[in-house]
C-alpha cells in the first residue's frame, strides 16, 4: 500500500517532502540572512550615523590638539612663548601620545620653568587667559596622565585666582589658620594627601561636633597640594627623561642639571649676602667668595646661554629670573641680550663683597615704521623689514645691600658725540650704551640700544616709566617718570625696564 494512503488512513499527516525548485534553508544564503548589517562591534567596516559623528568629532579634537602642541613647541624654540607653551612643552617628555617627528634634537638644550613658576608669576587677568588655555587642552586630551596634569594644574590656577581675587573669599581666611594648614600639609606626599582626604571627608559626614568650617577649609586647601604634588612627581618625571637626553647630547650641561637637581634647597637666612671675610669656608674666604655665592655657582635653567662666569646664580635670583621667563614674550618680541662690557675699576666695597654680575631677562619689541617712503613701497601683504621700537629690561637684584636706594641707570654716547647728533652712515642708525648702577654687591652692567628720542607722551602701555619696587622687604619705593616711549620698572630684587623709542 501506498505509504501516504496507509498514513492517512491511519488518522496521520503525511510526511512532508521538500520541493527541489525551493531554496534550501541555509544561513549563508542570501535568503536567510538578516535584511540588517551586523553590529560595527562584529563587523567594523559598517558605522551607525551616530557612530561615524561620534568617530568624525573624536578625529577633529586629535587633530586641533596636535596642532596646538605643535604651535605650543615652535613658540618655545623661537623664543615666543606663552605662559600655556611652558606647560605643553613641559608635558612632551611624559607624552606617549606625541608624534616623535615633532620633536627636535635641540629640545633637550631648552631650559623651561617648573609648572608651579610659571602660574605664580601670573597676575589676575593672565591666570584667567591661562585657566581657559588650560580647559581647552584638558578637554581634548584623551590619555588620562595628561588629563591628570591638566586637572592639577586647572586647580592650582583656580587657588590663585581666588588669592588674587580682592573681593574673593580666600582674602578673608585667617592668616593664622591659613598658616596652621600649609604647615600641615606641606610636607605629606601626594599619597598622604590622598589618605588624609579620605579620613577628612568622613570625619565631614560623620555626626561628631566638630569646626566644620575649619574641616572644610582644610579639605579645601588640601585638594591644591594634592596637585602641587602631583605636578611635582610630574616635573621630577621631566627632569629625570630630559637629564637622560643630555647625557648622550651635552654630558657637560647635563651634569650641571644633576646638580641643581640634588642640590639641597637653601634657607632665606643662607640667602642673604655675607662679606667675604666671614666666610666659614677658608677656601671660600681665601677666594673672596661668600658662602650664598658660592652655594649658587651653578648657573640656574633657563641661563646657561647667557651665564657669565661672576654671575649670580643665588635661588633667590634664580626663582625671579624663573618668574619674568614664565612670562613669555608678546607677539612682536624678542629676547634681547646686546650686552657691553663695562669699562671700570674695581669697586670700593670690592674688599667687602665678592663683586657680581646681575641676572637679567630683556626684550626687545619689533614692528613696522610707516614712514612715506615705506607707505610708498609696500602694503601690509608685503611689508617693509621691522625695526627696533622699544626694549624691556628686566635686572634682578634679590641680595641688594642697601635696599633704600632705587639702582639708577645713564646714556652713554661714544666718540663725542652728543644727544641729537648723527655720525651714522646713510640708512643705518646711530647707537649708545644704557648702563644700570645698582650698587653692592652687584656690578654695573650696560647694553647697546638704538639712540632716539624718547617719547614721553602718556599713552597707555608705552613711554617711560621707573619704578624701585622691593619684593622681599616694605615699604614700596617707586620712581614714576611720565608713561611714554620709555618705560623703566627697577625692582629692587627685580628690576625691571621697558623703553620705547620712536
């Protein structure tokens, strides 16, 4: 019998038989397979919309911040650098994200301020410009050791924006208590820290009766050492891979970094300047070096290029030099470093005090002299060769012996020539020596700048101005001269000079 017929009379469905002309079920086939692309998690050749948007904005935010580490990177080298640059460049040596074919074998020879130097040498309005600089840079930044270096240094700007701040509430934390928490905090390492932020949060949230202001205030205090210290690991991170550059390019500078590296911090009472015949090295004595100078022989980061053999090299110096570098320089300046040798005897207090040179940071501002013949012959797509239109002199003098007396300073005109007279050939300029007195222990000092008039119009930011501002000890002396083409700032530990000549 039929098997159908025999399955059907037994109350059964007939076995199903596959048609040959239908599609065999397979999942390969084209048939059975999912109308969807698979995930782009499985199969990473297909993006959602999203997805592309997500992948299109995270490859704009690598390519601006590559870019603004690169602009950061060319500044430094050109000697252009603003205060944001130091900490980029700063970061490069601990960067494993950077591009190596930015990099320059020359970087290493760079001397760049400590992260801390730099944000401490900034007044309110450049802390502003510098904390979105910041923002910016924490915002595209993807690896998270430098999300961490951003973060600390975000915080630190924000604590010295609050001490600046004259109306802020950290004008009106008490002195006292201010200093009770620095002194607790000060010496605890970025781990301490961590573990004392944990037991000051729950001593916070617990029901005992405490000063809560004070605990708070302390939590508070101690979030900006937690990233003082942080920078610091960092900074000492930076210094040991640039130490480890210098060996193989400069083993003589790289030797004078170690040193400075492990040299032990000196004391404000180690600072001040003794005479050379109480000296407590006979050594130094019989040499007629007092035993701060002879502590601070070793030229400071940032100087090598411009070290004198008797120059000063002290920490106090050393920590002001820092600061007027942390500051950059503008669009239209330059370093400037036309030092002259100063023809003289030897001071009178010689026999007293070891005679030594001051440091210095000066610039000088560039720009375009829009004369007629220069209107004439070219435009601002072409324009003519820049000239010299004013100077920034910046002298430090920490270890002044008489800080009453504000350093002053002469023109020097060579050859008999007097003031309005020309005995330059056509199309050059004629030149003469600034020279700044300051007195013990420092050595007079001069440099050759352009012979013009001075203006001494008051214009805002131009002109001339002198002032004697004593850092260290009050009160405030300062010497104000109309603000015109020549502006000279003397601080009494920074003597600081601008001239403008027109």
């Amino acid at each position: 019998m039929d098997p159908g017929r025999k399955a059907m009379l037994a109350g059964r469905r007939s076995p199903t038989r596959r048609d040959v002309t239908s599609p065999r079920h397979d999942p390969t086939n084209r048939i059975t397979k999912p109308t969807k692309p698979t995930a782009s998690k499985v199969n990473p050749k297909y993006l959602t919309q999203d997805e592309q948007s997500r992948q299109f904005v995270a490859d704009e935010d690598k390519f601006v911040l590559k870019q603004s580490k690169k602009k950061a990177n060319i500044r430094i080298r050109e000697g252009r650098a603003k205060p944001i640059d130091y900490l980029a460049f700063n970061l490069r040596y601990i960067d494993t994200d950077r591009d190596v074919f930015d990099d320059d074998e020359a970087d290493a020879e760079i001397d760049v301020p400590a992260p801390g130097d730099v944000i401490a040498s900034l007044d309110i309005e450049q802390i502003a410009e510098l904390d979105y600089d910041i923002a910016s840079y924490h915002v595209l930044e993807t690896n998270a050791t430098n999300r961490e270096y951003w973060r600390a240094l975000q915080t630190i700007c924000a604590d010295r924006k609050a001490k600046l701040d004259p109306h802020g509430h950290e004008r009106r934390v008490v002195s006292s208590v201010s200093d009770d928490i620095d002194k607790i905090l000060a010496p605890k390492t970025h781990d301490q820290l961590e573990a004392l932020e944990k037991q000051i949060k729950a001593k916070l949230q617990s029901n005992e009766d405490i000063d809560t202001d004070y605990w708070e205030q302390l939590l508070k205090s101690l979030r900006v050492w937690k990233a003082r210290a942080k920078l610091s690991q960092v900074y000492e991170a930076i210094k040991d891979i640039r130490l480890k550059q210098l060996k193989e390019r400069d083993p003589a500078k790289a030797k004078a970094l170690g040193q400075s590296i492990s040299a032990p911090k000196m004391t404000s009472a180690s600072r001040s300047v003794a005479p050379a015949s109480a000296s407590p090295d006979p050594t130094a004595a019989q040499a007629g070096v007092s035993s701060s100078s002879h502590a601070g022989k070793s030229a400071p980061p940032g100087t090598e290029r411009f070290s004198q053999a008797n120059e000063d090299f002290s920490q106090a110096t050393k920590a002001l030099y820092d600061r007027e570098v942390a500051r950059g320089v503008d669009e239209n300046e330059e370093i400037f470093t036309s030092e002259e040798a100063v023809t003289s005897s030897q001071p009178q207090w010689a026999d007293k005090y070891k005679p030594r040179k001051p440091r210095y940071f000066n610039r000088v501002q560039m720009g375009y002299d829009w004369n007629k013949y220069n209107q004439t012959h070219y435009d601002h797509d072409n324009p003519p060769p820049k000239v010299v239109q004013g100077y920034k002199f910046n002298i430090f003098y920490p270890e002044l012996i008489d800080k009453t007396k504000a350093p002053t300073f002469k023109i020097i005109r060579e050859h008999g020539r007097r003031r309005g007279e020309s005995f330059a050939a056509a199309g050059e300029e004629d030149t003469c020596l600034i020279r700044f007195i300051a007195g013990p222990p420092y050595e007079d000092i001069a440099f050759r700048i352009v012979d013009r008039e001075w203006d001494y119009s008051a214009k805002k930011d131009r002109g001339f101005k002198s002032s004697f501002d004593k850092v260290y000890s009050s009160p405030l002396i300062a010497l104000h001269v109309a603000r015109s083409l020549m502006h000279w700032p003397f601080w009494a530990h920074t003597a600081a000079t601008f001239l403008t000549v027109g």
